[in-house]
C-alpha cells in the first residue's frame, strides 16, 4: 500500500484551506448545480455550451474539494516557534541578501499546500527554501535555482 503524501502546513494556513473547502461545498456547489438546471432549460444538451460550461465548473469543484479534503486529512501542522529562532525552518520568515548586491527579500516558509510567491509564502519544495532550511544568521548560501545560481547571505530569522 502506498503512503500518502504528507502536507505541512501552519495553523494558518490549514484555517485557510479550512474556510476554501467550506466556501466551495456551501456556496459555489449550490451554485454550479442551478446553473445546471438553467442550462438544461435550454434544450438540446449535445449543442448547449452553457451546460457543457456548467458541467465542466462542476467538475472542477468537486475535483478542487477532493484535493483540499485530501490535503486536510493528511496535514502536519508545523510551529515555527517550536525550533529555535537563530536556525531557518517551516513556518519561519527569512530575510535573506543577495550577495554581492545586497537586494533584500522575506519570504516565509510554508508547505506547498499554502505557498504564494505573490504574498511571500514560498514552498518547503521550493530552491530556494531547501537551500535555506537548517542555516542559520550570517551564513552565505549558494542556492541553485532554474534561473542560475545564486548566492545570500541570511540576514534575520523571525517565527
């Protein structure tokens, strides 16, 4: 038998997927299923785009519910707090410097189910991130990304 995959992830961000799964099982099924009926209303199904569009949401809701029921049964909630603050981990925020320019950037480390590049929520998987975890405070790191190789410097660990 297989083992399932594990999701780390922060308290946070399981409230977060928590509230998506809600939103997705109250409101957005209710709605996929009337639009259904509406577009059945219209006749003939084999040339009805609308009930295709409606049919193809539809599956698309119930797929997105069977990952995140799936993502919530196997979590592992991680506490950044737990690991001490000089050494970067899961749920840590680093602030870390591109060596020699100097170009600051914060990122906090999630796990992949609640990542956002956009909001500064990068990936356990990520390089960049697996390039970090376990460092501590000062120390130089060469990170190998798709975009070349890079080399910081950590500046601040914060939980």
């Amino acid at each position: 038998m297989a083992t399932e995959k594990v999701f780390p992830m922060t308290l946070d961000g399981k409230a977060k997927l928590e509230n998506e799964l809600n939103e997705l099982k109250t409101v957005k099924r209710k709605e996929v299923v009337e639009r259904i009926k509406i577009a059945r209303g219209f006749g003939d199904l084999s040339e009805n785009s609308e009930y295709d569009s409606a049919k193809d949401e539809q599956a698309f809701v119930e797929g997105r519910i069977t990952t995140i029921e799936n993502m919530l049964r196997n979590a592992h909630i991680i506490d950044g707090s737990e690991v001490d603050n000089d050494t970067v981990s899961l749920g840590k925020k680093v602030t870390f410097a591109e060596v020699p320019n100097g170009d600051e950037e914060t990122y906090t480390i999630v796990g992949s189910a609640e990542a956002d590049p956009f909001e500064g929520r990068i990936s356990n998987d990520s390089p960049i991130a697996k390039g970090l975890i376990g460092r501590s405070i000062g120390e130089e790191v060469n990170i190998q990304t798709p975009g070349g190789d890079m080399t910081v410097k950590i500046v601040k660990i914060e939980a």
